[in-house]
C-alpha cells in the first residue's frame, strides 16, 4: 500500500469503541457509494475514472501539453474553485510552489480567474508582456464570473499578439462536452476542447483534462499520477473497516465530529503541500458542509505555523479541532547541517544529520505536545510526494470524502450554498434578470 492509516494517537479523544460503534453506519455508506444508490449518484464518474478514462482524449492531452512547451514561455490557466485547485495542488506537490522561478525546460504556469482582483489581473498580463502565451480557460458550466473575466482578458491578448491561425491554436478549452457558453465559443472559434465529464463535479476533477492538461505541461508524469490513483481504486475496496484504511479515516473522522469537534486541521510538515491543503479543504469543504453539518476543514503548515498558530493549537484546541498530519516517508532533496567552528549558534549537536530527521523529530514532539494538550491526531502515512503517490492519496481522500458525506447524511456531490453570493452579487451588479432584489440588498447594505 503506498498510504498507511494510523490512528492511534487520537485514542485520547476517540476510543476503539467508539470507532467500532461507527463501523457499521461506515461500511453501510461505503455500500452506498459503491452500489451507486445514495444522494447525487449522478456524480459518482470520479470512482473509476483512474481505469476507466476517455484514453484517445489522454492522448490528445499529452499533444496539446507537448505543442504548449515547444511554443509557449507561459501557460495562462483560468479557472476557479475545481477547476483550478487540483491542477495548482499537484503541480506544486510534485514540483515546487516554487515551480515558476525553478531553472527548467517547461513554460511559467499561472493561475488567473480564481479571484475577481484587478490588481491580480493586471498583474498577470504583465507577466506575460513579451512572451509567448497559450490559454487553457477551465469551466464546466462556462458561466462562471471570475475565470469569464480573466478569459475575456487573455483571449484578447492571445488574438492581437498572433494571426487569427495562430491564435486558435494557442487557445485551449476545458469544458462540458455539449453545452455551455464557453463549449460554444470553443466550438466557433475552432479552439481545441476537453471535456469535463458530465459525472465527474469540479472538486473531484483533478484527474480528467481539468487537472491533467496544466499538470502535463508542468512536466509532471500524469501516467504515473493515474497509476497511483488506479492502485488506490482498486486497493481500497474492502468492507472491512479493519482492511481498508480509507474506510476506516471516514469512520475515525466522524467519530471526533460526534464528539462535538467541527474542525479538522490538515497539516503537513512539507511547505509544498500548502496547495494542496487548499485542494482538501475545497473537497471535504464544499461536500460536507450543507444543512447544518460538516467538519470545518482548515490547514496548517508546520513548523511554520507553530510559530503562529500552534500556541492556540496547544491551549484551546482540545474540543475544538483534531489534526490530520499527511506525513511523507522520504524526503525528495535532503541538507546535512555542517559543522561550525566556535558554534557560535549551538548548533554543533546536530552536526552530520539530515534536515529531514529534524523536520521529523519536530513533528514527532508536536504530535505528543498536541496529543497530551487535548488535540488528537490523525496520521495518513505516504511514502514519497512523487506523481504516483499524490495520485494515490487524491483518491484517497476524495474516497473517504464521498463515504464520510454518506455518514453524515448529505449529499457530497451538490454545492447550493455556493449560489447565494453570487445571486446577491448579480443583483447588485444589475444584472438581467436580477432587478427586482437590488433595491432591497443596497437598503441592506445601507446604501440607499
Ligand atoms: O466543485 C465545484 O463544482 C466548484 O468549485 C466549481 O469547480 C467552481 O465553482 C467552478 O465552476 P465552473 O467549472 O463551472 O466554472
């Protein structure tokens, strides 16, 4: 298995019994997920698609991520929410979130369409002035505000940069197969498409075109990637909490929730993994928190934000919150500290050893400070943060995400709530259609 499910050190919080008392409501909600038969089964495209994916598109994938690093110096991705964090996510996990700035043989890689800030806008063509660009915008419906902005922009500058020839060919549209604004525009202009499959919902998308294209592009092995996420498929299938650890978080992850903690902090020890925790917290985020339920899932990067948030953490974290450390085994470019003369700076103890040892021996005293204060801990073991890996563990927690859904009793694959900001936003704006409401929202608001 190339992720381990380690428990133990939330037995202060959680005891066996409590975990056995769950099983059964969890391997009913597996059984749920599995038979297709709960809530928003009309979404479930994700369970099989690391073996069952449109193969002819992955090919065309590769082509269009081979012609954008032969032709582009930056590759503009404009995308919000799903479509656009599991591209960043894996990028910056498996390469850098220093991915732009490294010396490499792949275009820059930036993210635009995920904010409505002008200056960010503004910032990002001029990142652009005097390179060559191509434009993957990402939307399943082809509707939505901010990644509709930021594309108007770009396609703008990619048609009064190059021919009108030219220009189609460095433009590339990820959306729904048949509809949609942006499906038609693409299909007008001659732009080439991908296709977010029709059941797969935008938080679980990485591993269709909406994640794969940028991800190629950036140079990381997306065949690698799939086959971490094939093996997670077919390895965690048993319906016995004891044999399947992604079971067996979903049931251990809902017992702290019935004990009244609402928060799970997503930690990892590694600063590239900060995309990534962004990616969970939109997945468990936005499938779990609906009619009045749902862990809050937030995310901490340690050692960095135990010199910030880690005093709160350790004093008034119990009965609020646990921790799920997502720890790597081997470390992918180690330091071994040097020895200096006078050890000005007492640090000669440690000369000889790697960095990562003390990286480790830094999680380990959190873990036990943590524990003794109250906040359990939950450990998912993952030994490297290469693309099979990452692929592995994308599977994993978008599985254990649907059967903790189940357990709660939503529906992990609809959003509703993200609707209500965008209503009042479009009234506001005057919006068609949206008239009758502004009055009373700016009366709210007290501008009128
Ligand atoms: O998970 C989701 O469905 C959302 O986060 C969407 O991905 C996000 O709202 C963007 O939507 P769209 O791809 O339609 O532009």
């Amino acid at each position: 298995m190339s992720l381990r499910f380690n428990s133990t050190y939330s037995k202060n919080v959680v005891s066996q019994s409590d975990v056995d008392a769950m099983a059964p409501k969890a391997v009913e909600a597996m059984h749920t997920l599995m038979s297709k038969t709960g809530e928003g089964n009309d979404f479930l495209g994700w369970i099989d698609l690391p073996t069952n994916y449109d193969k002819e598109e992955f090919a065309r994938i590769k082509k269009s991520a081979e012609y954008i690093k032969k032709n582009a110096d930056v590759l503009v991705v404009i995308g919000i929410g799903g479509s656009y964090l599991g591209a960043r996510a894996v990028i910056e996990a498996v390469k850098s979130s220093n991915y732009n700035l490294l010396v490499k043989d792949t275009p820059q890689i930036l993210f635009i369409g995920n904010s409505i800030s002008p200056a960010k806008l503004n910032e990002t063509v001029k990142l652009c002035e005097g390179k060559d660009i191509c434009v993957n915008v990402i939307s399943k419906s082809g509707t939505t505000t901010e990644p509709a902005i930021a594309f108007r922009v770009f396609r703008d500058l990619v048609n009064s940069k190059y021919s009108q020839d030219e220009a189609r060919k460095r433009i590339f549209c990820t959306t729904d197969a048949h509809k949609g604004t942006l499906k038609e525009l693409a299909d007008t202009e001659g732009y080439e498409t991908f296709v977010v499959p029709d059941d797969v919902g935008g938080r679980f998308s990485v591993l269709t075109a909406v994640g794969l294209l940028p991800i190629a592009v950036s140079g990381v092995d997306i065949d690698e990637l799939m086959a971490g996420a094939a093996k997670a498929q077919n390895e965690l299938c048993s319906e016995d909490i004891n044999e399947n650890d992604c079971l067996n978080y979903a049931a251990v992850r809902n017992c702290f929730y019935n004990k009244g903690l609402k928060l799970e902090n997503f930690i990892s020890f590694e600063p590239d993994m900060a995309m990534f925790n962004e990616w969970i917290k939109q997945l468990f985020g936005e499938s779990e928190g609906k009619d009045g339920k749902g862990l809050f899932p937030t995310s901490c990067i340690f050692s960095t934000d135990l010199h910030s948030l880690g005093q709160y953490i350790q004093e008034s974290g119990a009965g609020l919150m646990f921790e799920t450390v997502i720890k790597f085994n081997e470390c992918d470019d180690d330091y071994v500290i040097g020895e200096q003369e006078g050890n000005l700076d007492g640090l000669n103890f440690l000369s000889g050893e790697k960095m990562s040892l003390v990286n480790d021996k830094a999680r380990q005293g959190t873990l036990l400070a943590h524990t003794e204060g109250g906040v359990g801990n939950l450990i998912l073991e993952v030994e490297k943060k290469d693309a099979a890996n990452i692929g592995y563990l994308i599977y994993f927690l978008e599985k254990a995400c649907a059967i903790s859904g189940y357990i709660l009793g939503v529906n992990p694959f609809n959003q509703p709530g993200v609707e209500s900001y965008k209503k009042n936003m479009f009234a506001l704006l005057g919006k068609p259609g949206y008239e009758s409401e502004k009055e009373n929202l700016e009366k709210q608001l007290g501008l009128c």
